[in-house]
C-alpha cells in the first residue's frame, strides 16, 4: 500500500513576512479609516454651520464698484449691502473667537473667520474646538479682528478632501478667476467685498506675509510687488489707498504656499 504523500511545511521565513505584510495591511486600513472618519467629522461639522448664513451672497458682476458709488454707505445699493447676511450673534455665543465669516461663491469656501491670541490653535481645532487636522479659517493673530489694517492674513489648511482652502488652487487657472472674481467677508457690520487682484506660489517665509503698514509710498511699493508676483495678469489696479485681504494655504510640497490677494470693494 502507498505511503501517502508528506505536506510541506511553508517556510518559517515565508510565515514571518506574510505575518508583517497583514499587519502592515491592517495597520494602513485603520488609518485610512481614521483618515476619513476625522475628514467627515470636520465636513460634517462645516455643514451644519451653514443654516447660520440667512442670504444668499449678492450676484456677482466681477466689476469695481466705483468711488461715487461707495460713497458714504448712505446709497440704497450700498446699503442693502449692509445687512447682516451671517447670524454671527449666534456664533459668537459658542465660540466668542469667531469674527466673522468667508465665502468665495462656487468654490465650496464658506466658513466662519476666527482670531485668536496664537496662530496654533486653530490649525488643528475645528469652531467647535473639536480636535481635528482640517482645523478652521482663521485670521493672522497680529492683525486687528475689526479688519481695519491695510492688510489682513488669512489662513486655511489644503485638505485632500477638497474641503477648506484646498480650492484656492484653482485659481491657477485665469478662467476660474474669471469665474470666481471675488471674496465676501460677512463682519458685524455687514457683508464686504473683496476683488481678487493676484495669485501666485510662494515660499512660506515670503515677504508677501508683511504687515502693520500706513498708507503711503512703501505700501504702494509692497501693493505692485504682490501684483507683479501674480501667475497671470488679473486686470485689477491696486493702489496705496486700497485695504486687502491675502488668503495663504499649503501647497503639496509643504514647504510652499498658495497665495490670493484681494482688495477691498465696499
């Protein structure tokens, strides 16, 4: 009678590196897993706050509006401007850090503007002070929250979920620009608009970062280097007696950033 065959035995070596290629496998799922759980959290989050925006932002031309039609904020256009779009009462109680809140229409950017006493805390905190690696949109700390410095830092993280500031780089394309000409800023006093004049990558210790200027011929000079800086011609002047706003986010690299420079409308 024939001995039946003996089964061979997988190598104890084979065992090892099949043992640490599962490990591996499980590992990298749970982080993936985690990944999209706080991703969701963060989104989740965002989109709750929006039933605190009561009105829609106003149509947009991509135009200037003219001096004589700024005005003094006693024209019915500029005044209808001034109603409070935002209920930012309401989001100032749970979180007095809020200051107001920003939205470029179509580009899925709309959040609330926070300003705290260091830049850290909210490039990890969501509004709600939830621990969270979208963190939130938040203001330079060395600016003034009632948005009354010629420039004004902004900041927001590139997430991978196309969530926060990741759509800024978009505006590497002209056609987006064209598109998408202007940022809105929803303060206690009303709505503001803010035309954007140049876009641009950068290193992340750029002068394009300064601040705490007067109105006069060095701020005139750092206004036409930031134009001159920009990827594409936007068309839009900038002079001394303009306030701006500058959005920053991270680019891919990390040690770059994508900057948005804006002037102030109304």
């Amino acid at each position: 009678m024939a001995k039946g065959r003996k089964k061979k035995r997988m190598p104890v070596p084979l065992i090892i590196v099949l043992c640490v290629c599962v490990a591996a496998l499980g590992v990298s799922i749970w982080q993936l897993s985690h990944i999209f759980l706080e991703y969701k959290a963060g989104t989740d989050e965002y989109d709750e706050l929006q039933q605190y925006v009561m009105a829609e932002i106003p149509e947009e031309d991509g135009q200037e509006q003219s001096a004589e039609e700024e005005g003094d904020g006693t024209e019915e256009g500029v005044e209808e401007e001034r109603v409070q779009r935002v209920a930012l009462s309401e989001l100032q109680a749970q979180n007095p850090d809020t200051v107001g809140w920003i939205e470029i229409p179509g580009t899925g950017i709309s959040y609330p503007l926070m300003h705290r006493d260091d830049n850290a805390y909210y490039l990890n905190h969501t509004f709600s002070g939830k621990i969270n690696s979208a963190g939130s949109i938040f203001m330079e700390t060395l600016n003034s929250p009632d948005f009354t410095d010629l420039h004004t830092i902004i900041y927001g993280h590139n997430m991978k979920n196309g969530s926060m500031f990741a759509g800024l780089k978009n505006y590497t394309s002209p056609s987006y620009l064209v598109a998408h000409p202007n940022v809105y800023l929803d303060l206690a006093d009303g709505t503001h608009c803010y035309q954007i004049f140049s876009v641009y990558e950068v290193e992340a210790e750029s002068d394009s970062y300064t601040i705490g200027f007067a109105p006069d011929e060095q701020y005139e000079t750092f206004l036409q280097t930031l134009k001159s800086r920009s990827a594409y011609d936007t068309g839009v002047t900038v002079t001394k007696d303009d306030s701006i706003i500058t959005l920053s986010t991270c680019t891919r690299q990390g040690e770059h950033r994508y900057l948005v420079h804006a002037k102030k409308i109304y």
